[in-house]
C-alpha cells in the first residue's frame, strides 16, 4: 500500500471513472435534441451541459459513493484507489466536496433552470452513498434514484440548456420515463454483487426479490416505461417514431427471453445489447420530440 500524500492524477481519474460519464452524456445529448432548437451559436452551452452531465455531476456520484464504500471496498475490491491508498487519508471527501462545488459552479453559469436540476442530482448522489439516507441500501429508492439522476436529470438539463427555460411538459414526461426504465438497467447492474450485497447488509433487489424475481422485475420496468413512451408518441401524431421505438422493444423483448432462462449468467451480456437498444429508443424518442409543435 502506498503512503502518498497528496494523491497522483491517475489516482484521481480512476476515482471519477470516465467509462460511467457516457449514460447522462447521452441523455444530455438526448435532451439537447428533444429541445428541437438550432445548435448554431450554443456551441459552448452544449460542450459546458456535456461536461456538467458527466465529468463533473456524474463523477461527483462516483467520488461520493467510493468514499463511503471505502471500508467494504478495503475487503471486496481493495485495488481500488481510496482502500489502496493511491487516495490517501482524506482525500476522497475533499475531492467529492471540491468536485461537488465545481458542478454546482458551472451550473449557475448555465442558467437558474439548470442551476436547480444541478442541484436536485447532487443531491441524489450524495444520498444515494452517504449516511443517513445512503439509498443504496434499499434497491427501490437507490435505483430509483440513480435513474433518475443519470437519464431523467441530464434529459432535462440538455433541453433546458438548448432552450434557455424550461423544457415543455413532453420534453419532461419522456424524460421522467425514461429515468423510471433506467431502474431496471441498474438491477440488472445489481446481479455481478450479489454475495457482497449480502454480507454487508445492501438490499438490492436481487438480494430482496431472489434472482429470478429482480430480473423479471427489471424486464417489466424496463419495457413498460418504453411501452408508455410508444403509447405517447402516438398520441402526439409521431407514428414513425414510435413505431422504431416499437422496433427496439421487439427486439430486446427476444433477448429478455434469453436473459431470463439464466439471468444471473446474462446480465451483464444484457446490459451490453439490450440496453444498447434501450438508448436508441431514447434518441428516437428525442427526434420525435423535436419535430412537436411547441
């Protein structure tokens, strides 16, 4: 175990695991053209939205979280940087603070309405992680809220960004959907830690509802939120759009099928390809979005 000080900055950059940045990055992306206004000249807001989104709220989460998983980390994981001692002493805290304050920085520049959703995600990620909320404990609302805070949040963010106000109420309700779908992406998350979730007491749903019951759950979250996206962009007069989307549901409907013969051996090949068109569906859904009169 090294004995730095002050820790080295690959040190740092694993801390903030950049491979995470890409779901709010895409949701950001997502919201950005749901908000169906020109790029031309908001070049900049979109390249500070893109940052808020993911190196900085995003990792913000991750600092919060190793920090506070440092001790079951020192036993399960203990190559990761904070129980290595690559982040020595306190580091981890005064990184996820400083990382914290930057965010929120950033967002008052980009405005009040995105300023307020900064501020909701920060909060989400440090209850998601710390004492005495620490939402990972309980698979409903930890996953709710990591939903919430890495596609719902980053939606409405990229469209109020674009817009300069708040998003319409459709804007918004598809990123609601979204997010709530994105609870069932995190179980399946949830299945590569079942036997340390069990030993130090989280009780994720596959923990809670056994392995069969947390993966059905997760189809079910995941499709019907795509299923009442579908149902809406109907009702907007956007049946191209929602036919694709109906599409990409089919589709991962035929790989749920797999997944659920042996889903603690499938989810992680789920999440790669099923997910995947989780996200096209998003996109989609986004281009609908912007061709809505407003």
């Amino acid at each position: 175990m090294t004995t730095a000080v002050v820790p080295a900055p690959a040190a740092v950059l694993e801390l903030l695991k950049p491979i995470t940045w890409f779901p709010p990055m895409w949701a950001f992306g997502c919201g950005a053209v749901s908000a169906g206004v020109a790029v031309e000249g908001r070049w900049g807001l979109i390249a500070a939205g893109i940052l808020l989104a993911g190196p900085l709220v995003c990792a913000t989460s991750q600092i919060v979280n190793d920090w506070y998983d440092r001790h079951v980390d020192a036993i399960n994981q203990p190559a990761r940087p904070i129980p290595s001692g690559r982040i020595p002493g306190r580091w981890g805290l005064r990184l996820a603070l400083a990382w914290t304050g930057l965010s929120l920085v950033v967002a008052v520049l980009l405005g009040p309405v995105v300023f307020a959703a900064a501020v909701v995600g920060l909060a989400l990620a440090w209850a998601y992680s710390a004492p005495p909320l620490r939402l990972k404990r309980n698979g409903w609302w930890g996953n709710l809220a990591v939903g919430l805070s890495y596609e719902s949040l980053p939606w409405f963010t990229g469209a109020a960004v674009l817009a300069g106000t708040m998003p319409r109420p459709e804007v918004v309700g598809v990123a609601l959907l979204y997010g709530l779908g994105a609870h069932g992406i995190m179980t399946l998350n949830d299945f590569k830690a079942i036997e340390g979730d069990v030993r130090t007491g989280v009780g994720s749903l596959p923990v809670r509802l056994g392995v069969d019951g947390a993966a059905r759950l997760a189809c079910v979250v995941m499709a019907a939120s795509q299923l009442a996206v579908v149902a809406l962009l109907v009702l907007w007069g956007r049946p191209l759009h929602a036919a694709i989307v109906t599409g990409l549901l089919a589709a991962q409907g035929g790989l749920m099928v797999r997944f659920l013969a042996r889903p603690r051996e499938r989810a992680t090949w789920y999440s790669g390809l099923g997910v995947t068109l989780y996200v096209l569906g998003m996109l989609t859904a986004a281009f609908a979005l912007a061709g809505l009169d407003g």
